[in-house]
C-alpha cells in the first residue's frame, strides 16, 4: 500500500534562514508526489508536485521540493523564510489510477521574526 | 478556492441526527472527492466520484454515504451523526483523476460538531 510519512510535527525557523519539510514515502511503482499548504481555517493549496523528470521541482510562493529516489525522500525547500510561510504542510502521493491522494499527518511550520 | 464551495461551513447537530454537507464546484471537473482532517490524522478520504451517479468507498467510508446527481454537486450525507464524526470536512475536484498529472483543488472545508 501507498503511504507517506512527515516525521517532524513541527518545525521551526527564523526568518530569513533556509527551511526544510520532510517526507519520506512508500509505493508501488512510480511515486507521485505532490506538496500541500493550509492556512489557518482555510482549505489545501497546492504547492507543487513531482510525476517524473527533474529531480528539484518548483513551485509557488518560492517553494521547490528535492525528489530523492534513493533515499524515497521528497522534502520541501524554501531559501528563504518569510513569517508569512508559517502554515501546515501536508505531503501527498497518488493511489490507484482514480487519482485519490494520500496524505501525510502534516508538518506545522513556525517562522519567527 | 478554484471555484468551489461547500456549504453549510459550520454545523452543530446532536448525536443521532441526519447530516448533509454540500460540495458545489464551478470547474466542470469529473473528479470530486471528501474529505476528513483530524488532528493527528492527516486528511483521510472518505468517498470520491468519477462522474455522474459514479462513486466509491474511501478509506474511513463507514457511517457516510455520497450522492452526485450532476456534474457540480457532490453531496455527503451522515446518515445518523455520531461523536466521533466530529471533524472539519474538505471536497476536492481534479479535472481527471485517472491522468497521473492532475492535482486536486479544495474547498474552504466545513466543520462539523456532533454533540
């Protein structure tokens, strides 16, 4: 069975610094991966997603995400931090061929000025 | 939110009661999913549709039933609400679920409390 892991509830980071979110997955075949942020009451925004090519992927807001096969790594990265970053990150990988999703237990990330 | 709404956005009921939550998407996109976010949990999916009277089972299916009569609507429906259906309920659409390339787009979620 597809599965994700977020192994850090949260993470913290000063503004400015370089910041990670890590995802480890398991699956079947070809992963595809996919990043989500949540603003407090707010739905899922996608961020980005990894189906094949490219190992560094882009996204929005400045985000990009490192797919590490060997490792089955998909962490999310971002340079730069910005308190406004400060969200719940979820980590995602396809299941089955109807598209449904798999998400992590999610990563709340606090950045301080 | 990519042209969805869901509707009520917050609900208090007492055990034992029906529930319908309602999912409306502007999109046009085949695909439409529930959701459930629980602290701890991640979000869990609960039923998803691929067209027009199309559905299936998700991983925490139990308790809940779907309906999606057209394109736009996709309704969940707890036939005799119970505590621990006590979670924020999020629809998704995808354009085409089946096409690996595609992702989802949420709702702003409705929280529901069972008392």
């Amino acid at each position: 069975a597809q599965s994700v892991a977020q192994p850090e509830d949260q993470v913290n980071v000063a503004e400015g610094n370089p910041l990670t979110v890590k995802c480890t997955y398991s699956v079947s075949g070809n992963p595809y991966l996919f990043w989500y942020v949540q603003y407090p009451n707010r739905g899922l925004q996608f961020l980005l997603k990894y189906i094949t090519g490219d190992n560094l992927v882009k996204g929005s807001y400045g985000f990009e995400a490192e797919f590490n096969k060997s490792q089955t790594s998909f962490h999310l990265k971002k340079p730069s931090a910005l308190v406004s970053d400060s969200a719940l990150y979820f980590c995602a990988v396809r299941d089955g061929s109807q598209g449904n999703l798999i998400f992590g237990k999610g990563t709340k990330l606090s950045v301080k000025p | 939110d990519a042209g969805i709404t869901q509707s009520p956005r917050h609900k208090v009921t007492e055990t034992g009661t029906p529930v319908t939550l309602r999912c409306h998407q502007t999109e046009n996109h085949r695909y439409m999913y529930w959701y459930r976010q629980d602290p701890g949990h991640g979000l869990r999916l609960i039923h998803y549709s691929y067209g027009v009277k199309d559905t299936d089972k998700g991983e925490v299916s139990d308790g809940y039933s779907v309906s999606r009569s057209k394109t736009e609507d996709f309704l969940l429906t707890l036939e005799s609400a119970t505590s621990s259906q006590t979670s924020v309920y999020f629809c998704a659409i995808s354009e085409s679920g089946g096409r690996v390339s595609n992702e989802q787009f949420f709702g702003p979620g409705t929280r529901l409390t069972v008392l």
